[in-house]
C-alpha cells in the first residue's frame, strides 16, 4: 500500500511539473518575442531617430555612430547600478549561480530590468548577443513560477531550467537546442525525469515564439547535399585550431573584464566608456555586423562575398568589441558572438582549405558552419548543444558529422588548456564557486527537507 501511495505522489508531482514546464514555456515564448521586439524598437531609436541628428562627418567616417553605444552604455549604466546590478554581463552565470547556490531564486526584478538594458545594449550598437539576456529573463520568469506555488528547491531549480530553455528555443527557433542548453550548461547533464519538463517547455515556447516571429532560420547557407569524408581530417584540424582559439577568446574575455574592474571610474559610466571604444572601433563596419547581434555578417561570410584579409579582420574586431561592451558592464550575451566570431575564422580556413586543396574542398563555406560550432564548443564546453542548435538555425543538417569532429575536437584542446572551465563557469570560479564539470553540491545551501525520505519503511 505504502509503495502504491508512494508512487502515485511521484507521478502527481512529475505530472504537476510537466504542466507547470509547459506553462512556463508558454511565458518563456512569449519572453522571448517580447525582447525581439523591445531590441527593434531599442534599434529604430538610436539608430533611425538619434542617429540622423548625431551626424558628424570627418574626411567621409561618421563619428556619430561611434557615439551611440556610448550613450547606450550611459543609460544602462545607472540601470543596473540602481536596480539589479546581476543584469550586467551575459547572464548565465548568475542564473547557474542561482540554481547551484540559491535554491534556483531569482529576484522578481531582474526579468523587466534585464530586458531594458540588454535592449538598449544590443539596440544601441554594443556588440552583444541575444542567449544570455533570454536566458536570464526565462530563468527569471521559472523562478518566478516556482516561488508564487512555493515549491520545493529543487522544484524551482527545474522550472528556472524551463524557463531558459524555453527563452532560447524561442528565440532561435531551435527547441532541440534550447533543451540542450539548459541541461548541458545549466545543469551539466540531466536524468530523464527532470528532462520531460525541459523538453515540453522548450518545444512550447519554440512554438510560441514561431507563431509571432516566424520560423525563418537564422542563417542562410547554400544548399548542401553531402560533404566528402576525406575533408574529415581537415575539420578535425579545424578544431584543434579553434580549440586553441577559444581559449584566446576566454581569456581576452575575462582580461577585458578585470581591467574595468580595476578601473578607477565610477560603475555608471564604465559601460559607456566600452561603448564609446567599441562605438569607434566597429563604426566603419556597421553594415558587416560587428555592431550588434551580428547575425547579417555571419551570413555574408556563409555565402563567400567576404574576402580573406576582411574574415579575419572581423573575427578580431568582434573578439574586442564584446569583450569591451560586456567587460565594461554593458548586457548581452556571448552565444551570437561567439558564432560570429568562429563564423569568420572558420571561413577564412576554408578559403586556405580551397587554396591548398581546390579538388577536395569544393564548399569552402561549410568551414564557417564548422567554426561556429567548434568555437562555442570550446569556449562554453557545450558541444553536444552546438552540434544541434547550428543545424536547426541553419536549416542544414547534412553537416552534423563534420560538425561533430570539429566540435569534438576544439571541446577537448580547450578542456585541456582551461583545465575544464568554460566562458560561463569561469565567471563564478573567480569567486570561489567551482562548476566546471558535473553539477555543484554544497551542502550547506541544501536544505534537510530537500533530500530526506520521509516515508521510511521500518
């Protein structure tokens, strides 16, 4: 009979879970449509209304431009400071700071506040993704849900888990992928129970978020019907090169950051002074994406209208550019970045690929491709997530299996030369909290109620 009851209170709370993973999908959808749109609006008024009256032009170069994440750095600025100083930076630090310290709680607040100064970030020309803003604003709004039904801790743990995966499916139309960075980043891996929820939560906000935005895919990319096993070689190469690159990236990344932290200004005005610096540097190419999410410039190396010396010229300058737009305390994330930058290189490598071995590599692009994946394989130690999310936002699922050599590849260099941590654990192993493979369990955050039996069998 006890065994009975048992398993009836498992599946009542398994079932309330799943509804609860839906609804908070729904939310997350809906998140993530909502941050689109506020990005536009963020967009269309500094660069369509200021802009225009901000025009100084000396010998042909538009020094207005270069003054807009400037002043966007200005207004995010005394945001944080003054009302969640958690939403600067990427973000998804703090949501597994959340979940492996704080019992998955996330102050009411930060979704609404998170949504401004990412918009306003990302709309005045910081160069800065859309990943880590959703996942904090869908963790939030888990979170949120969890704490109004008074759950238990590792109820709200998990439903802050929908919540980001359902914000990231939704906003890359990739509900595979959305699902897998939640489990593998968030949580570093998941037993199936606790999947359910996270997979019904990112497939409804994918839905949610198609039904408003569309289910166009991110990138464009010429049609592929297969790719030759001899390149195989090549893109293992490829990511060992890109492993070596992410670690150049992270380490920039964080040495960026402690330079505004040691800076002696006050925190208001360090995100415009990154703006301002980011603003001059990407300004002469503003049309390549450099500024921004950056998506329009990864197309345009996936379709080969890119020279070789521009490839690497852009991977450079957005390397520098987001590590001063989020070192300085502007708000964005790291994932489209990360694509944009690998999208360069891997295309450059391409080129020399055709260059050395015209007769094998007959789709130089498909490098690019490789190199999104092997650079944010590297850098966030999430391969499993990249080699399904780039194929989704694609639309090309021939390339999964170069995909997963380069991939695997650059995870295991970077592993090696990091010592396990990544661009979102390295974050909080700086303070002391180390995450970097297998999930934290400090027991002195873990409440009795949350691991003891309570119907013992004597």
């Amino acid at each position: 009979m006890r065994s009975t009851r048992d398993f009836r209170n498992y599946v009542r709370e398994w079932a309330l879970l799943d509804i609860l993973g839906v609804l908070v999908g729904i939310a997350g959808g809906l998140g993530a449509v909502a941050f689109r749109y506020v990005i536009g609006l963020s967009r269309l008024f500094f660069f369509n209304i200021l802009q225009p009256r901000l025009a100084l032009y000396v010998s042909g170069y538009n020094v207005g431009i270069a003054l807009l994440p400037a002043l966007g750095g200005l207004i995010v600025g005394s945001l944080t400071m003054k009302f969640a100083p958690e939403t600067k930076g990427h973000g998804v630090p703090e949501v597994m700071e959340a979940v492996a310290l704080k019992m998955g709680i996330i102050r009411k607040r930060v979704a609404f506040v998170k949504v401004c100064v990412s918009s306003v970030t990302i709309g005045s020309g910081g160069s800065a993704g859309r990943e880590g803003p959703i996942a904090q604003i869908g963790a939030a709004i888990g979170s949120l849900v969890g704490q109004l039904l008074k759950l238990p801790a590792q109820s709200i743990r998990l439903l802050v888990v929908c919540g980001l995966s359902a914000g990231i499916a939704g906003t890359f139309n990739a509900p595979l992928g959305g699902a897998l960075f939640g489990m593998e980043v968030l949580l570093r891996g998941v037993g199936l129970h606790d999947a359910i929820p996270v997979l019904l939560a990112s497939v409804v906000g994918a839905a949610v978020a198609d039904v408003f935005l569309g289910q166009e895919p991110a990138f464009i990319t010429p049609p592929i019907t297969s790719w030759s096993p001899y390149e195989l070689p090549l893109y293992i190469l490829l990511g060992a090169v890109f492993g070596i690159l992410a670690v150049i990236w992270v380490k920039l990344f964080y040495a960026i950051e402690d330079f505004f932290d040691r800076l002696r200004v006050h925190p208001y005005f360090k995100p415009a002074i990154g703006g301002l610096i980011t603003g001059f540097l990407a300004a002469p190419y503003v049309e390549l994406g450099v500024m921004g999410v950056g998506y329009e410039g990864v197309n345009m190396a996936l379709s080969g209208r890119l020279p070789l010396d521009l490839l690497f010229t852009l991977g450079i300058l957005k390397i520098v550019a987001t590590s001063l737009t989020l070192g300085s305390g502007g708000s964005g994330g790291v994932f489209a970045p990360t694509l944009y930058i690998g999208s360069m290189f891997g295309a450059a490598m391409g080129i020399l690929f055709n260059t050395l071995f015209p007769s094998l590599v007959e789709h130089p692009f498909t490098y690019s491709l490789a190199g999104m994946g092997a650079l944010f394989a590297g850098a966030a130690k999430a391969p499993l997530n990249v080699i399904v999310m780039i194929p989704e936002m694609s639309g090309d699922y021939a390339l999964i299996p170069p995909l997963m050599a380069s991939s695997a590849t650059s995870f295991i260099v970077s592993w090696i030369l990091l010592k396990g941590s990544s661009i979102y654990t390295l974050k909080l192993e700086r303070r002391g909290v180390s995450l970097r493979m297998g999930r934290y369990f400090n027991l002195d955050v873990v409440k009795v109620g949350d691991v003891m039996t309570r119907n013992v069998v004597t």
